[in-house]
C-alpha cells in the first residue's frame, strides 16, 4: 500500500464568522493511498480551531508507512499503528482512515452505508449553516439555502434575536442553533432557548463553554430543546463524560479521527441512550461523504461543509429533498472531477 497526499486551500463562499473568530478560507491535505488497481481518497480538514495545518499534518503524515502493510484489511492493525505515530493529529489521522475505507470499499465493491448495514433513504434531513453577518448577506444566505429544510443558525453574541429575527422575517423553516460556546450565563442561556423554541427551533448545539458543566447538566436538565456537545465531545474518550450533561453528542471526523471512531462513537451514544448528530469542517465532498455513509443512523446531520466552499475537486454526496445522501457508489462514494488534479498546482 502506497500513502501519498496534497495539500490544499478551500476558498469559502462566504467569510465565516463564529461567535470567537472570522476566516475566508481553510487549509486542507487530500490523500490517496494505493493499493493494487485501487485507489482510495481521504481528507484532512484544518480549520484553526483544531490546531493543526498544512505544516503539522504533512509531518504527521510523512511518518506513516504503509508499505509495512501487505493487506488492507487489517484495518484494526493498520489504523491502531497510524494512531500510534504521535497524540492528538486527528485530522491527519482522519486522512488516512478516510482513504482505507475507501479503498476497502472499492476492493468489496460496496458502500460502507452498505457494510455497516443502514439504510441510505433513512438519513435524517441536513442542515444549512449560515455564519454571523449583516442583515442583507442574512436575507441573501437564507435565498440561498432554499433546497434545504433545516437552517443552522451560529448565533453566541449579543445581537442572537435580531438575527433570529431577520431569519424569521424570511422564512419559516425550522432552525438549529449553535452558540459555539457563546453564552456564559446559565439563566440567560435558559431564557434564550425558551424563547427558541417558540421560534420553531429543533435543538441547541454547545450553549455554554465546555468547561461549565455544572451549569451545562442543568441547563440541559431544563431545557426544552435538546443540546448537543459539538466542542465539549472530540474523541472516544470524551463520550461518557457528556453523559448526563448534553441531550446527545456532535460525531465530525475530523475531531474523532476517522470513520472508525465515529462508528465506535455512535454505538457508545447510543449505549448512553444519547441523541447523535453528525457534522463536519469546510471540506471537499470527500470528507463529507465518508462521513455521509453513516447518516442513516443519526438523529440530525448538519453535513454542509462542500457546499461552502467554491472549489471542490471532488464529486459526492449530494443533497435529495433536503437530505445529504452518500451516491450509490463503492468505497466513500467519491470520484476526483478532474484526473489531471492531483499532479497539478494547487488553485
Ligand atoms: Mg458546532
């Protein structure tokens, strides 16, 4: 098996503005391992919140031998090594992952929604997300997000009503809300989701630091809208300590390190009785496809990191009747748009 990988920069559509920071574009690193007449695609997504980059996950990556490895399908071996080569890196490691699964895929000549045995159809509707910004882009970004039946609001500054509000004055589908941290107050915090339920709104993602979790169990405790833990939850290990403090966790590939751990993730959640959802970074279609393939297991999918960037060199999932579905297609279901991509410079 052969790893090779480039780096590459995703320009957004919009400039995306979180509750802390504000940025146009994201680093990523596309990878390919090969395997006989196989090829399988992975993605690192970098945004800086992770704190990794170009730099961290090209070293990280450049310590990965998988010569060592004679077949793929020790996919428990391989992965358990790739972990091994130093801590943290998730989203270097979720590459690698990305592209085993992948090619195992192809070799069986099946979707992993197929091997893990779900139904594709069953995908749950995704999300839209739509940063901070001025009224006007607001009104535009939400013309925008019309074939999609849930928007995704990032709200966590003082202004969150008004722009509800302006959400409200165009449209009336039904909202998510993720406060990315934003709100530090735990009546406030109550009072807000109160008053979001009244505006048709399904749940409530990382109300308050990850760090308040006294205030987060109760605040959950007394909410009428589930809450997720999307900062608070990053691997496997951190799925029992939301236990009683989220109504359900927030799996992205990139915090967890691929789809094994998101699977494993998904099944402890589920052992909790925990709600799940599913989100992802600004990625190519790549990532979100792998993380597409288990969809039809989670209660919301928020997988719209594709379509906010304008240069995708892959083709993948797409979205039906407002649902992200994987195609139907061996592997990740993923195909480069253009062969010539992976040797040409970086645009
Ligand atoms: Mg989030």
């Amino acid at each position: 098996m052969q790893l090779t990988f480039k780096p590459y920069t995703l320009n957004l559509k919009h400039q995306f503005t979180l509750a802390q920071s504000s940025r146009s574009t994201t680093p990523v690193v596309l990878t390919k391992i090969e395997y006989e007449n196989y090829v399988g695609y992975g993605e690192a997504s970098m945004p800086p919140y992770l704190g990794e980059s170009h730099e961290t996950v090209i070293k990280f990556l450049s310590k990965v031998n998988l010569k060592q490895f004679k077949d793929p399908f020790q996919l428990s071996d391989i992965l358990e090594y790739v972990d091994k080569i130093a801590p943290k890196n998730t989203a270097a490691k979720a590459a690698v992952d990305i592209a085993l699964h992948d090619l195992l895929g192809k070799i069986m000549n099946k979707a992993w929604y197929q091997i893990w045995g779900f139904a594709r159809e069953k995908a749950p509707l995704t999300t839209y997300t739509i940063g901070i910004d001025s009224e006007e882009v607001i009104r535009q970004k939400v013309k925008e997000a019309e074939p999609y039946k849930i928007i995704k609001v990032k709200l966590g500054r003082d202004n969150d009503k008004e722009i509800i509000k302006i959400i409200r004055s165009v449209t009336d589908k039904p909202i998510a809300v993720d406060v990315n941290q934003g709100w530090k107050d735990w009546q406030k915090a109550l009072d807000m989701i109160y008053w979001l339920e009244e505006q048709n709104t399904l749940f409530v993602e990382q109300p308050m630091p990850k760090e308040m979790i006294d205030d987060m169990a109760l605040l959950t405790d007394e909410s009428p809208l589930p809450t997720f833990a999307d900062e608070a939850v990053q691997g496997i290990d951190d799925v029992l300590k939301t236990r009683g403090v989220y109504s359900g966790i927030n799996i992205k590939l990139m915090k967890c390190g691929g789809m094994r751990n998101a699977r494993e993730m998904l099944s402890i959640a589920r052992a909790l009785n925990m709600q799940v959802m599913l989100g992802c970074m600004t990625e190519t279609s790549c990532a979100v496809s792998a993380a597409a393939q288990l969809a039809p297991a989670v209660d919301f999918a928020d997988l719209d990191g594709n379509l906010l960037i304008t240069n995708d060199p892959f083709a993948g999932v797409q979205v039906i009747n407002g649902k992200a579905l994987a195609l139907k297609q061996a592997g990740i279901g993923v195909e480069l748009k253009d062969n010539e991509f992976w040797d040409g410079s970086n645009k």
